[in-house]
C-alpha cells in the first residue's frame, strides 16, 4: 500500500479542519453533549501547528493527518485522523506502526490519548498500546518499547 507523508502547511488549515469535523465530532458531541462549530472552528485555527503535522497521501491525495511531539521521554501522537471513506483498510495502522518503530528504536514509549468514546482504542489496543492513565474524558494510552529493536 502507497502511503506517503507530506510536511503540513498553514494552506492545508481548512481541509484539516473539515477532517477533523467529519472524524471527531459525533465523539465530542457523545461526550460534551454538542458540537458549537464557532468555537471549534475558532479553537481548531488558533491551535494548529502545521510544524508538528504530516499529511497522510494514498495515491496522490490528501486522506488524513499525524501531528506528532517528540520528547525526551517518548513519542506522542498528538492527533490522527483519516477520512471516514479511507477507514479500515490499514492506512492508520500502517502510519502508527511506523512512528512506533520509530518510539521503540529509541527505546521510548509511543503515547496518545483518545476520548473514552472513540472506537479508535480497539485499533490501538490491537497494535499493543495499553491504558496507562485516564481523565473524565479519555483514556491515556502507551505502548512499551521492544528490546533489542
């Protein structure tokens, strides 16, 4: 499977907008009760970093994000959305794998957090990550660096 990376740009702040509205909010609306799309949208554009985002590519066209923190003390996926139409078929698992590589060669954990309500969870559970931590809203998550990678 062809699945690129490209470096996000402050151009690509409206299509990543518009994913993360048709990905996440059904999500926000089970778990804060509505989706006010001023605020969101207002919230979305004051906050994004094109610097810390790739776009995900399948077959020449833009199907999703990863933003990623690189820190001391692991890896953090920040954020992962694909296009509902791209989902199941193993582009965001093929994505993940690939950053925890990159987490598990430098003997660091890959973290993430996901809401309680996100199904995402079971793809996570199934590429390893366990439950290290919880708030009201989500759930942390981590996986544990494999040795002699």
């Amino acid at each position: 499977m062809k699945v690129t990376l490209r470096a996000a740009t402050t151009k690509d702040g409206d299509f990543l907008y518009r994913l993360h509205r048709g990905v996440m909010q059904r999500y926000v609306i089970e778990t804060w009760g509505q989706w006010d799309e001023a605020w969101q949208s207002q919230y979305f554009h004051e906050h994004f970093n094109p610097g810390a985002c790739q776009i995900i590519v399948f077959q020449e066209e833009d199907i999703g994000v990863i933003c990623v923190e690189r820190r001391p003390t692991d890896v953090f996926l920040s954020n992962i959305e694909v296009l509902p139409a791209y989902q199941a078929q193993g582009i965001g698992t093929q994505v993940i794998r690939e950053l925890m590589d990159e987490a598990h060669k430098r003997g660091v954990p890959l973290s993430l957090r996901v809401l309680r309500v996100n199904p995402a969870r079971k793809l996570y559970e199934r590429l390893g990550f366990v439950i290290s931590g919880e708030t009201a809203t989500h759930y942390l998550m981590s996986t544990i660096p494999k040795t002699g990678v």
